[in-house]
C-alpha cells in the first residue's frame, strides 16, 4: 500500500471510488469530480489549489492506493493553519472508500500522511473530527493524537481537537 499523486493514470478509479460514496459527503473535498469538467481539467485546477488559492493554504492530495491497483483512501494535507484550519479543519483531512472501512486503512493513511507533515517540518499537527465521529477520534488517538479544547461551529456543530506531537 502506498500513497500516490493524482495523475491522469487514475481517472476511472477515481471515478469508482467517488460513485461509493454519497457524493455530497465525499471527504476530502478536494478530490470531488464533477461530471461536466474533463479530468484533465480536473487536475490543472487541483495544482493551482494545491499551491494556494483564495482563503486556501498550500496543500497536497494523494491517494491511498492498494497492491491491487485500487484507490482506498484520499487525503488532504495543510501545509499551514489559517484560523478556520486551526479552529475547524486542522491540518489533515482524509476518508477511506465505504467498502473498505474498518480494516486499519485510515490509521494507516493518517500515519503515511505524518511522514509528510514531518518532511514539511511541521512539528505539532492539529487533526480534527465532529463530536459524533468515533471512528475518526479513534484514527487520530492511534496515531498519538492529544485531545485539546473543541471548537462550537455557528450552527453548533462541535469539532473535537487533537494536536500530534512530532
Ligand atoms: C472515519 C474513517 C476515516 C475511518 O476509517 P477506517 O479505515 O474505517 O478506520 P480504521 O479501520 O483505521 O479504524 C480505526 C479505529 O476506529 C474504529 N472505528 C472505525 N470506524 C468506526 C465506527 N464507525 N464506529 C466505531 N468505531 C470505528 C475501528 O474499530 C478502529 O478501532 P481500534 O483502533 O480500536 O481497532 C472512515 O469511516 C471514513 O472515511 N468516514 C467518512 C469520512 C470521514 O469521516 N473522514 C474523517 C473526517 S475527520
């Protein structure tokens, strides 16, 4: 298993793994598709992104990608904090394809995406989840999260906050 960048190689299984899920969910957002633009397409506007744009931080997307070829995970990693990341999104986002949960992937991929906030020189990484979302609290405490203060989004959503130590 091993993480790979969006390339044109990966177009239809791309495709596949979005059509599992419930589109409007799709985690991270970056690597939401749209019928009407070509991947290519697609792609030139992921680097332009990627370098940042707007309210954007830089940032990279890669892939978790199985020995058999198919995309398990994706993950979003923020090179800085802006006060939205620091308060709500932190540094690293990421979802596994439904079909492949429960097998140790995120850990997996949360821990691949430390190497690279490591090479980024980021010493203290913020990750984050919604109160209700066990399954991803108990991703980031495998991989050495501390829990910090939460954060009450305006609409009342509470965001659980954890800082990893590097
Ligand atoms: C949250 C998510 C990333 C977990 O992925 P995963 O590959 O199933 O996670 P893992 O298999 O590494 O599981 C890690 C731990 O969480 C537990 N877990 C995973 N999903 C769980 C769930 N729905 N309910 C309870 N526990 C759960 C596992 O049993 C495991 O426990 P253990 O370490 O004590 O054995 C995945 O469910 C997902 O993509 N959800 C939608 C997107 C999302 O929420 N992303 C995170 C945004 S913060």
């Amino acid at each position: 298993m091993r993480l790979e960048r969006p390339s044109l190689k990966w177009e239809t299984e791309h495709i596949a793994y979005m059509r599992e899920w419930d589109e409007d969910r799709m985690t991270p957002s970056s690597f939401h598709l749209k019928e009407d633009i070509p991947y290519a397409v697609y792609l030139e506007e992921l680097v332009v992104k990627e370098a940042g744009h707007g309210n954007r931080v830089p940032n990279s997307n890669y892939f978790l990608v199985g020995d058999d070829e198919r995309i398990i995970g994706m993950v979003n990693i923020r090179h800085s904090l802006n006060d939205y990341l620091r308060q709500v999104d932190g540094h690293i986002g990421y979802g596994i394809r439904p079909s492949e949960r429960r097998k140790g992937y995120a850990t997996f991929l949360l821990s691949e995406a430390l190497k690279i906030t490591d090479r980024l020189g980021i010493r203290s990484v913020l990750v984050t989840c919604n109160e209700d979302n066990i399954g991803s609290a108990a991703v980031i405490v495998n991989n050495g999260g501390v829990e910090d203060e939460s954060f009450t989004e305006p609409h009342g959503n509470i965001v659980r906050r954890f800082w990893i130590e590097r």
